[in-house]
C-alpha cells in the first residue's frame, strides 16, 4: 500500500476490525541480483556432484501401458503390486553451499530435497516408499513421491511428471552452479526449459523457467509449480503451522464448499490460515496477490520456507491439504503422518481449470526463489534477499520484528515514526535503530512494548532496512491479535 493509507499507531492499537490485513509496501528499489557485493557475501563453498540415488518404490512400473493414438503412459491399476518394494535407481545432481543442499532428480525435472544446514532440517515432504494413485489428469494417475515438481499443461498435476526429462550441467563454475532440465509436454507440444542454480553464501535456489511454443497452433496451458513442504524437519506438518499468502480474500471452488465454506471469504482471520482449522481435505485460491511470495511456518519449530516470484507472471496460489492430523496421507510404508501442504504457484489465478494462450512461436519466461528461514515468529514480507515478520498485536501494544536473509546480509534495521520518516533526509531520526549484519543461521528478533512513554506520541509505525547505498524497504506492519491463530 501507498505510504497515506497506513494507519497511525494509535489508530492501530484501537483497531480490531482490521486485524489480519496487510499493510505492506515497498518504498525504493530491492537491492540488486546475485552479481551485487553490496550486501551480500560472495565467500564461501559451492560444489556440484552427480551421483546415484537409490529410492524404494512400489513395482508399480510393469503396470505401464500405451493406448493407440495417445502419447501419455497409462497405468492398470489391477497390476500394481502394492506388496512388492523395488529399488529404484536415480540420477541425482546434488548442489551444495555453506547454507543448502539441494538435490535433483532431473530426469524427473524434480527438486527432491532442500537440507537447511543452520536447523539440520529438510524442508520437503518425501515419501519413504514412493507409490502410486489415481490422477485427474490425461494420464489418469500420479506418483507421490515428495519434493518440488513443475508441471504442464494444466489439470491436476499436468502430465510433464511422467514423461522423460534430459538434462545437462550448464554452469559449474565458482560463481553459480546450474543444472537445466527439459521436457516436451507430449500432448500440446509445449517445451519447457528450467535452469536451477545455486550461488555462494545463499540459502535460496533459483529456478529460470521458459515454455516455449514451437507448434503452428496456439496453444492454452497452465503452468503450475507443487511443493510439497513440511517446514520443521518432521518429514510432515506441526500442529501450529501457518499458511501465509498476501491476498485480502480466497476462493473455494465448487467441489470444496461442502468441505471449506462458501467463496469468496475474507482472509485476514481466517482458520484455513493454520492447518489446525483443516478439518476436512480441501483447497484454496488466493484472489489477487499483494505481493509476490508465499511461505509455510512452523510455529512449533520456528521454521519456514518460501517462494518468491513476479506475481505479473505468476499470479496464481493454490493451497491444498489433506486436512489437521489425518490419516490418509499415502505413505508407501503405511507409516502414520500428519501430512505436508501443496502451496502451488501458477501462471493462471484458478486451478486447475483456468489457462492462457501462447500462440505460435511465443514464449514466456520468470525467475523465482525458494529458500527456507527461521526465527522471525513468523512472517509478513519476503523478497529474493530477506524474510521478514512485522506484526503489531494491538491487544497488548507489542511489535514483534524479525528478519532472516537468504544470505549474508548487511544493513541497519530501523523503526520510525511514519511522520518523521516523511521529513527531509538528515531531518530526523528513528525511534530504534540496529547496524547489523545477518546470515542464515543468524536471524534477528525484537519485541517491542509500544506501551512505553518513547511511543506515547508516534503518529504510526514503520520499519526501514537497507542502507544508503544499496536501497532501503519500507514496511507497514501487519495486524494480528494474540501469538498466534486461530
């Protein structure tokens, strides 16, 4: 939001119709990219390795068939043998710096795991034994087996998961490791291109993707990426884990209402934010974004994990699960778990019906970011280089400030009276002020009395990151009654 709609801190300590809304905007521009020195560290390891990775399945691989006229592989479900694990074989690409490791099975086009060294935690759900189960998609089924995949050309999972990928290293230098991996969508002929890169000193990876349409015809896709995560290390979801999306309302599509409620409702407040209010399997869309990102936290483990994108580009979120503490998730083992969530991002705002055309010879390309942060007590902001929780509790007059790079990062943390940060430069001062310097395994965290007689006369509240040099953020905090919802 523009600087004039933020509300007075006195107004927001009195307010409660407006808890949960998003008082977010950025002031100036983000520092710049990976080639910046700036603000950001440019030491540290980066390694590449190819290797074999061995990862039990249901033999459900004989049940494959082809029908006449159809290029998409089909499965019999009567042949699957549930009973019978196989060991199948992979070829792995694991990416590796001081923060993350990060391993590819890219004869999938899939991101398998994503290890957050400062917890020691993986933050991508995976199944112990990989297995298989119906589909609504041209193909009639899907495997689950765990991690990030992306997906076309629409529908439920696309179909882009079960064909072939090729891939080649094409960078492996000290600046940035890349891997891309190709696929051709068999039944539209669509191309898709994702260069995944790791650089120094960072914990996001990077994934550049492009679909290209090489046909004489025009051809209406949706391109989706699913990541399966259970932020926290626990291979599944905490009891106290929250859902944050940008939005001031979602969607429930007709065949959920009977389990989620009607559509729209608002989201400020709303139970679906944590996945203790999923009583039921069910889905939801974010209509309009206010921001490019999404993030799933772990209150119980203080850890999370988000995606950062264009949302001109990608403007579609879509959130399914299974529901709080269920027992259906499909494990191939039959083992008991809570579930992980599918936070998916798309280039449609509906799933899985909606699409765009991409006429003969066009292309369309975005980059985006993942990375895993911890220790904010949750969040209200993310871009490529920071995560950030700005949150005022107006029931007991305390501002919760935490900040979490996805590198190193140096800067000075500020918070300001919104009146005197629109005075002159050098006119003024902050009310608080912090020079810091942060990495991944060092996050900051304040909590701040407002009830303190410094804050008697603020005429309301921002927080300023950055620096003179490398540009400055500009945030309103986001309302939010007690420690946590529902």
């Amino acid at each position: 939001m523009r600087p004039s709609n933020l509300v007075p801190v006195t107004a927001l300590l009195s307010a409660t119709a407006a808890l949960g809304s998003w008082y977010v905007w950025i002031a100036t521009e983000a520092p710049a990219g990976p080639e910046a020195v700036s603000q950001q560290g440019q030491g540290g390891t980066l390694a590449l390795r190819e290797t074999t990775l061995t990862v039990p399945q249901v033999d459900y691989e004989p049940a494959i068939y082809y029908r006449q006229g159809d290029p998409y592989p089909h499965l019999d479900f009567a042949r699957v043998n549930n009973d019978r694990v196989v060991r199948k074989q992979h070829v792995a690409v694991i990416l590796e710096n001081d923060y993350v490791r990060l391993t590819l099975l890219p004869q999938m086009g899939r991101v398998y795991a994503l290890y957050y060294k400062p917890t020691g935690h993986d933050e991508l759900w995976r199944n112990d034994i990989v297995t298989v189960g119906g589909g609504l998609n041209d193909t009639g089924w899907w495997i689950w087996i765990g991690g990030v995949e992306y997906t076309l050309p629409g529908d439920e999972h696309g179909t882009t998961w079960s064909t072939p990928w090729t891939w080649a290293v094409l960078e492996n230098s000290q600046r940035r490791k890349t891997v891309r991996m190709q696929v051709e969508e068999l039944g539209t002929g669509l191309r898709e291109t994702i260069d995944v890169s790791l650089y120094p000193a960072r914990a996001y990876y990077e994934a550049r993707i492009r679909i290209a349409n090489p046909t004489d015809m025009t051809v209406h896709y949706a391109h989706w990426v699913n990541p399966q995560w259970t932020p926290g290390g626990h291979n599944e979801l905490t009891d106290n884990t929250e859902f944050i999306i940008p939005t001031e309302k979602i969607l429930i599509a007709g065949k959920w209402q009977e389990n989620m409620g009607p559509s729209p409702q608002p989201w400020a407040g709303n139970r679906y934010r944590f996945i203790k209010g999923w009583a039921k399997m069910g889905d939801l869309m974010a209509d309009d974004l206010t921001e490019g990102f999404y993030s799933a936290y772990s209150h119980d483990e203080e850890e999370g994990i988000v995606r950062v994108f264009d949302k001109e580009k990608t403007p579609g979120v879509d959130v399914w699960s299974y529901g709080y503490r269920t027992t259906r998730i499909p494990m191939g083992s039959g083992a008991p778990n809570k579930g992980y969530v599918e936070m998916w991002g798309g280039t449609s705002k509906l799933y899985p019906d909606e699409t765009r055309p991409l006429h003969p010879g066009a292309s369309v390309e975005w980059t985006e970011w993942m990375y895993p942060y911890h220790g904010t007590k949750g969040l209200t902001f993310a871009d490529r280089e920071l995560a950030v929780n700005f949150r005022l509790d107006p029931s007991v007059r305390r501002l919760v400030l935490g900040v979490c790079p996805s590198g190193e990062w140096r800067g000075v943390i500020e918070l300001w009276d919104s009146a005197a940060l629109e005075q002159p430069a050098g006119s003024a001062r902050p009310l608080r002020s912090w020079p810091t310097r942060l990495r991944p395994g060092a996050p900051f965290l304040r909590t701040i009395d407002l009830s303190q007689p410094a804050y008697d006369h603020v005429s309301g509240i921002r927080l300023r990151l950055g620096s003179d040099q490398a540009g400055w953020r500009i945030l309103g905090p986001e309302l939010r009654s007690g420690p946590r919802d529902p």
